[in-house]
C-alpha cells in the first residue's frame, strides 16, 4: 500500500467516526476515481461512420418514435394528470423496489475534509455557516448595494472573494482557473468551465434611445462572444472538458425576449386548437386559431401557402415538430411572421430584430466551432423561461448543424429545467425533431435554478406560474425524464444504434441511486459516455466522488469571471443552499468535527477498528484489476469494466466493507 494511499485510508477512518459521533453525513470531498475517455463521441469510434450513421439512425429514430414513453408525453396534459401518468406511477413502484436494494450511492465526506487544509476548513465552515442563515442570505443583496452606496464595495467583495467566491468559483485569471480543472481531473473529475456572468431584461427608463442601447448591447454580445472562446482555448487545455455558455451572453435580452414571445404565444395557440388531444391540427385549426396567434398572422394573404409549408408529408395536419421546423426563425420566409403588427404593439420583433438575430446565430456558430476544432463539447445553459424559447431555438440549430451522425469532435448538450411545468413535453418534442433532422439527441437535465424569480414575476404580471406547483411533482418529472433517456440509450445500444446523450445534473442522491440503478439493471455501456452525472463546485462534493467510486462519469460545473460579474451566481447559489437547510447545517457540522479531530487529535476505537478493516480491503484492490478508467485511456480501456459492470462491482465492495 502507498505512503499516499495508507494517509487516506486513516483520514477516512478518523473522519468518519467524527461524522457518525455527531450524526452527520455531508462534507467536502475533493478525491474520486474515474478518468473519463479522450475521444468523446460514440459516433467516433464507429467505422466508416457516414456509411453507417443514416442507417442507425433510422433505427433508431422508428424506435424512439414508437416508444410508449415518447407517446404518453407527446401531447400536452395538465400536471395533475401528470401525477396519474403510469410512468410517474412506475418511477415511485421503482423507487420502493430501489429502496429494499443495496444502495449504489454512498457518499462519503471523509477523504475531502482530510486533505483541505485548516484555513480551508475554516472558510468552509464559515460559508457553510452563512448559507444555512435564511436572513442574512435574503439580505445579502440589500448588503452588497449599501456597502456599494457608502463606497465601502472593496470590504464587502474582499470578504466575498477569500469566503463564498473562493469555495463556488474556480478563480479570475487563466492560471487559477485551469489549476483548478486540472486538479480536479487529478482527483478523476471532469470539468464544465462556466462563464458565470449573467444577463437579464433592463430596468424600466434604465436605457438610452433605442439606436444607443442597441448598439451597447452588440457590444457587450461581442465582448462575451470573445470570452466564450478564450474559455474553450481554457477547457481545451484539460482534455476531456466541456464549456458552457449562455444565449443572453451573445445577444441583447430585450431581443430574446420579444423573440421569444411569439414562440410562447404559438404554442399555447397550438395547444388549444388541438381540441382532441392528439397532438396534431388540421388546416382550419390552423388557420383560424394558430397562425393568428403569431404578430405577422393576420397579415398573411395565404393561409393555404404557409400551411403547405409546414405540412411536409401533404397529411392534411400538422403537430408541433412541423411548426417549430418550418415556422422557426432560421426560415427566412417565416421571419415576417414575428415582426408587430404595428409600430404601437409592444408584441413580436421590430426590424432591427431579424439583424440581432443573425448575429446571434452568427456568433453561436463561431463560438460552437471554435469548441468543435479543439474537441470540446458544449452546454446551452437553460435560463429565463421569458427567454427560453429563443435559447431553445439556438440550441436546436447548433445541434443540427454540429450534432450530426458525422461528427466526433464536438457534441451540443441543451439544458432542460425539470421544474417547468412544460419540461417533459418539450424535451420530447425535441427529441423528436431530433429523429426527423437526423441529429444526435443530447440533453442536460436539472431541477431549476430560477423558481422564486419566475413564480413572483408571474404573479407581479398575472399569468400562471411555470413552475411546478410542488417539489414532489419536480422530483417525479425529473425521475421521468431521466428514465426516459436512459431507456432510449440502453435500447439504441442494444440495436447498435447511436444513442442520445444525457447529462443527470442534480444534488439530489434520490435521483441519483435511480439513475445509477437503472444503468446498471439495464447494462448500459458507458464507455463512451452516453450517460453523465453532474454537480457544481463546492456543492455536494459526497456524493460527486460516491458516483466516481461507482465507476460512473462525473463533472463539476466549474464557474470563473471577475467578482463583480459573478456576483448574481454568488447570490443564487447562497440562496440554494439556504433552502436546504438541514444539509447545509449537515455539511457545517462535519467540517466542524474535522476541525475538532484536528485540535484534539482524538479518535474511538471504533475509528480504529474501521481503518484495520480498510486496510485490508486497500489490499485486496492493489490485488485485483482497477475498476476504474485511467488516464491512460486507449492503453487500458480493455482491461477495466465500464457501465454496468462497474457499478455491479463497486456495489459488491461496498457491501463487502
């Protein structure tokens, strides 16, 4: 055994006794085991894959196309049938099964607390501290402004940047930003670098004149454009990496946002004029309740014309896939459709709108090739459902255009926020329109990070919240959607298909176990990667590394930016963590016993008794082949379990401690 691997193995023991004295769980783990692949495509490793991929995914878009699961969420129904779906019903039959089961997921805290540092504890249990207090969370933002006021901002952003900044963020500069991703991926864990700046619609009277504001906004577009590919040429240097990047960064929001209330508009049209729920209307419907929903509709002097362009196969009806492909913005012919009706409508684009738009798309497609020339892939963050519409749109037409069959450096994740009310009934849609485009579906699924933000703005303006009404609810369609990719990915496997990709990012171990129990039961193949888990720096660190221990890959959604620009990230992720108090207080507590272990230097004979029994399990792994991926990859891959066997193994080494 290592000098290195016997000073681990003795932390783990110490701290876990101190944990289960004072009955905590949760802590900081900065060590786990997987490396992922180099290459990252599955499709790459197809031979002769131009040959091959019009065939496989012809399987396997008639095989997800005749899914029960893709059918019972391909029309809309009201969340509280949603509630009586039977595979909502069957998510909670599995997680009653799942519970009379070993558990997959065991987070342990130990090697994290052991390897940070006094200072580092300090600070962590200080953060920890100021999360788990509602008031001062709900207050900070008030704070910040009144420092700001009396000129006192260099006191409050010192205390941030040595505090929550330095636990959340990776750093400011390129040298503290890839230490950091490369310490990760020394401790086997991927990284998601995350320009954390964010934007939102101006305050009212906040702009200039219109010509002004616009030309600023450009600006500003231009300028995150150029930070988005200094952070590819960052995440390039760590092999493996993803980037992310956010559609309000390339783009004047005022511009989404009147983009995309046509897009919203359409929809709930669409929706009513399915009068039978079958996810389909024919020209009448169209006609009279669809096309006048969109500003331009009432101007169009053939309804006949523009219902034949969207009825491809001459079917006499159309569903939603039909209208989002031909009625898009990337269709000039459909682009008057958005603009007002008249200069004194405050509803749809005005002109200089369709040139935004092109620059938008413009700057999207330098930003994804940039990633696909140095063999990064990339994440289109969810944000603002006033936005949605639009940051959808752009993440369709990148993934079109860079996710097909024939590309292996680069693949275009878009984000669905499970907690939205609509969540399952769009991703389907677009896993659909993936089918008939013949792109590789890719998908990151998360719970939301916006829900007080959206329920107050609906109720300031009085429309219907677009959030679930209940956290249950969440849970259920979350668990849903992932069920539901995770299927399409073992069966496209089992057909020799390529499979869709999916990214599970979510805190919640519940969710997790699931997840990772259905990739074992069903034999998935993650040698490639078709399946991710994910979670954000300095949060849930536990679980991160028990996933890695399983053998599956694991991310960290690494955040970087000045102070100022990351502060709105800062605040959410406080208040995040303030909503989950009684795991904040968990994770407070753990660190404190470390700190307390260290003082004292004391431990129990059980500590004791645990760390002989470690030792001799570290013994008999240094004897058997290494379950999970090295760094050395391409050299090692045969010999190392992926998938399935992986997680079938590290479960019965768990259950043999």
């Amino acid at each position: 055994m290592s000098i290195i691997r016997a000073s681990q193995t003795l932390a783990v023991s110490l701290v876990r006794s101190s944990a289960a004295a004072s009955g905590n769980t949760l802590a900081r783990p900065l060590a786990a085991a997987y490396v992922y692949p180099t290459r990252l495509s599955f499709i790459s490793s197809l031979p002769h894959r131009r040959a091959v991929s019009s065939s496989v995914l012809a399987r396997h878009n008639k095989a997800v196309a005749a899914s029960p699961a893709v059918r019972s969420i391909s029309s809309p129904s009201p969340l509280s049938q949603q509630a009586a779906d039977p595979h909502v019903q069957a998510s909670s039959r599995a997680a009653g099964a799942d519970a009379e089961r070993e558990p997959l997921l065991r987070p342990d805290p130990a090697l994290a607390l052991a390897q940070l540092s006094m200072a580092k504890l300090a600070t962590v249990w200080m953060v920890y501290q100021a999360c788990g207090s509602t008031r001062l969370v709900q207050a900070a933002p008030g704070l910040l402004r009144l420092f700001e006021r009396l000129r006192l901002s260099w006191l409050s952003n010192a205390v941030v940047r040595r505090t929550f900044f330095a636990w959340f963020c990776a750093g400011e500069t390129e040298r503290e930003i890839v230490h950091t991703m490369r310490r990760l991926k020394d401790a086997g864990v991927g990284s998601i670098l995350d320009f954390s700046a964010e934007a939102d619609l101006a305050d009212e009277g906040a702009a200039a004149d219109a010509a002004t504001a616009r030309a600023q906004a450009n600006v500003k577009a231009d300028a995150f454009t150029k930070e988005y590919l200094h952070g590819l040429h960052m995440a390039a240097q760590v092999p493996g990496s993803f980037a992310a990047i956010k559609v309000t960064g390339l783009a004047d929001p005022e511009v989404l946002f009147r983009l995309s209330q046509p897009y919203a508009r359409l929809r709930t049209a669409f929706d009513a004029a399915d009068s039978d729920a079958d996810g389909r209307v024919d020209y009448a419907q169209f006609r009279d309740a669809v096309l006048p929903a969109l500003p331009g509709g009432s101007r169009v002097a053939s309804p006949s014309g523009v219902f034949g362009m969207v009825d491809r196969d001459n079917d006499g009806q159309v569903d939603w896939v039909d209208l989002q492909m031909a009625l898009g913005m990337d269709n000039p012919l459909a682009r008057p459709l958005y603009l007002r009706a008249s200069p004194s409508s405050d509803y749809g684009a005005v002109a200089s709108d369709i040139d935004d738009y092109e620059r938008l798309v413009s700057r999207a497609r330098a930003v994804v090739q940039h990633a696909s020339d140095r063999s990064v892939r990339v994440m289109v963050d969810a944000e603002h459902t006033y936005f949605q519409p639009m940051i959808d749109h752009v993440a369709l037409v990148m993934q079109r255009e860079f996710n097909g069959a024939a590309s292996a450096s680069t693949l275009v994740f878009n984000t669905y926020q499970m907690y939205r009310a609509d969540s399952l009934q769009r991703m389907s849609d677009d896993l659909v329109r993936s089918q008939r485009e013949g792109w590789r579906f890719a998908a990151k699924l998360v719970r939301g990070a916006y829900m007080e933000l959206e329920r107050e703005r609906a109720a300031r303006l009085g429309y219907p919240s677009p959030i679930n009404p209940t956290l249950e609810a969440t849970h259920a369609v979350y668990d849903q959607g992932v069920r539901l990719l995770i299927d399409r990915v073992a069966q496209a496997q089992r057909e020799g298909a390529v499979p869709p990709a999916l990214f599970v990012a979510t805190h919640n171990n519940a969710s997790i176990e699931r997840a990772m129990r259905q990739v074992c039961d069903q034999s998935v193949d993650l040698a490639n990667e078709p399946v991710m888990f994910g979670q954000l720096l300095g949060m849930q660190d536990a679980t991160s590394y028990a996933v890695a221990k399983a053998g599956l890959p694991i991310y960290k959604y690494v955040p970087y930016g000045g102070l100022s620009e990351v502060m709105p990230y800062l605040i959410r992720r406080a208040q995040e963590n303030s909503a989950v108090a009684a795991s904040i207080k968990k994770e407070a507590a753990s660190v404190m016993a470390e700190i307390r272990r260290r003082i004292f230097g004391r431990f129990s004979a059980a500590s004791q008794h645990r760390l002989q029994q470690e030792q001799g399990h570290d013994l008999q792994e240094e004897q058997r082949p290494q379950m999970h991926h090295h760094h050395n990859h391409n050299h090692q891959h045969q010999q190392q379990p992926h998938g399935a066997a992986a997680v079938a193994q590290s479960a019965l080494t768990k259950k043999e401690l």
